[in-house]
C-alpha cells in the first residue's frame, strides 16, 4: 500500500513538474522576457508619441531590446530608458527614433547610426535631443487623406497608407513609390472633382506632417526648377525642332504617297513571282543548289583575259515531224572529261 502511494506521489510531482515548465515556457514566449545581459540605456524625447513600457528596442528591423521606463524632467523632456544587448554598440553619433510598428498605432523605438563620433557610448549613457525624433502624427498625416481614403477600397487604402507611413519614415518604400501607388489608383478618382477638392483643401494639415521631410521636398523643388529654367533657356531650339519635326514629317507623308502606287505594283509583282516559284518547286530547289557551281566554273572562265572558252558537249538539232510533233537529231556528242555526266 505504502509502495502504490509513494508512486503515485512521484508520478504526480513529475506531473506537475512537466507543467510548471511548461507554464515557464509560455510565459517566456508570450510575454517575450529576455534572458540575456541587456546594458540600460536613456534617450531624450520632445514627445514619445505614445511609446509605452515594453515596446520593442530595433535595429535595422531586428529585436535588440525593449522600453524600460519612460518619465518626465522637470523642464517638460522626456526621458526612455532602454536595454539593449550587451552585442550591441552605441557611439557618439547613434540616433534613437520613434516609429510605427503596424497602422493601429503600435510604435517601436528604432536605433540608427547618424553622423557624429564613433566613440562607443558606455552603459548608462544619454543620447540628447539633438540625436532624437518622435513619431509621425500619423492622425494628422492621414486625416488630410481622408476624402482620398473613403473613394478607395480598404485594400487601397491599407496599402496607400502602410507605404505612405514608411515612406515618411524613410524604411522601405521612398515617396516615389507611394506616389506611383497613388498613380495606379487614380483611374478610381476619374470625374471626381469634389474629392480632389477635398483632398487639396486637407494638404495644408499634411503638410504639417511632413516637416520632418523638408530637405527632400526642398532638393525635389530645387531640381524641378533647374529643369524648368533649362527647358526655358532652351526653348527656342525646341521650337525649331518641334518646326523641323513637322516639315520632315510632311515630306515623309508626300513620299509615302508618290510611291503608293510603284510599291502596290512591286508587292502584286513578288504575289505573281511568289506563285511561279511555288508551282515549280523542285526546278527553283535544284537551280539554286546548281547556281554556286555555275558562279565558280564562270570565275575559272575568267581567270584566263577578258574571254570566255565554251566546250560543246552535244549538238543537237530539233526538227518538226510527222504530225507536228518535235524530233530530236543528235549530230555530235561526248561525254568524257568535261562533257562527263553528273
């Protein structure tokens, strides 16, 4: 008896056992814990943008870390404190950055290197303000697309939106291609006039949004304007072109027209040629295998001054018979050395 219930004991203790690290186990996925040695971290925000405790530490796409603490000073900053794993280095010119994680607002804090010193940051460092930028408002960036959003199917519109928030956050996808993804989906906007009203009369908040993307709008207006100013300088010669452009496209079209009638009587011509050779066939096949032959016996011919020796092979008389029919008279022949059959 004693024997039976000091087994069953142990086989519940080993049960037990077996679910307590499968608990362990779940709770280290689910929750994401980190077993590593991380080394902590601060980072100076003007606003955090709705970063929150636990939120994910990335570098170039890939889990490093997470968000410790976030709190305020006293002169209204706030202050993110971070772990990292201790592979990680940080330098002087390191940036930390806010962004979107998906479009339901989840943020992450993203770790770049910037320009600055190389020296390595130790643990426990600050990176300052100057090195440091919130998130999009990403309320205010698609609000002014709005009335675009509400023509479009929601499979446009996730796609519209997830490019134009990376694009603005300068991951993946670049402002030309959201803008070719907007180009793709304008047939959808065809005899639209209001909505794009609407559109344009949102902008003024968009392009709150976009402060942060200010030098490349700035370099694309100041290309734009060099190619305007070099396309004005030059107008002339374009004038001239598009002139010379029309008269050779006049002389083209009399020229076409002068040889319609020779070119309809070539092509009638090579139909009727066409169908002489394809009625004979084997005659056209076996000339064209014979004609090398001939050019290169003539070649020999001429090798010898401006003359031309023939060898008569056989002559041969044709004469009317009885009845009209043709008879042939061999009068002289051979069929050696030259003359041999082939």
């Amino acid at each position: 008896m004693k024997e039976n219930l000091g087994g069953a004991i142990l086989r519940v203790g080993v049960f037990l056992a077996v679910c307590a690290l499968g608990l362990v186990a779940m709770l280290a996925v689910f929750a994401q814990l980190r077993f590593e040695t991380e080394k902590t971290y601060t980072a100076e925000f003007h606003t955090v943008s709705g970063l929150e405790n636990g939120n994910f530490v990335r570098i170039a796409g890939v889990e490093v870390g997470k968000v410790r603490t976030i709190r305020i000073r006293d002169d209204g900053i706030a202050l993110v404190e971070f772990g990292a794993d201790a592979s990680v280095v940080l330098t002087e010119g390191s940036r930390a950055v806010i962004r979107y994680r998906n479009l339901i607002g989840e943020r992450y804090l993203a770790l770049e290197e910037g320009a600055g010193g190389t020296r390595r940051l130790p643990a426990g460092a600050t990176i300052p303000l100057a090195r440091t930028a919130p998130a999009l408002d990403l309320d205010a960036l698609l609000g002014g697309f709005r009335p675009l959003f509400h023509a479009l199917n929601p499979d446009q519109v996730n796609a519209l939106s997830e490019q134009l928030v990376a694009a603005l956050q300068g991951e993946g996808a670049t402002l030309t291609d959201f803008l070719a993804q907007t180009a793709a989906v304008t047939n959808t906007l065809a005899d639209r006039d209001q909505l794009i009203g609407d559109v344009i009369a949102n902008l003024r908040t968009t392009m709150g949004a976009l402060a942060d993307q200010s030098t490349q709008f700035a370099g694309a207006v100041d290309s734009l304007a060099a190619a305007l100013a070099t396309i004005a300088s030059r107008k002339q010669d374009l004038r001239n072109g598009l002139a010379y452009a029309d008269a050779a496209a006049a002389s083209i079209g009399d020229l076409l027209v002068q040889g319609r009638a020779p070119l309809t009587k070539v092509i009638h011509e090579a139909d009727r040629t066409a169908d002489t050779v394809l009625a004979d066939r084997e005659y056209f096949d076996h000339f064209l295998d014979r004609l090398p032959d001939a050019y290169r016996m003539l070649n020999r011919q001429g090798l010898y001054g401006d003359f031309f020796s023939f060898y008569l092979c056989d002559l041969i008389l044709k004469l009317n018979g009885k009845g009209g029919q043709p008879v042939y008279v061999k009068v002289a022949g051979q069929d050696t050395g030259r003359c041999t059959p082939r």
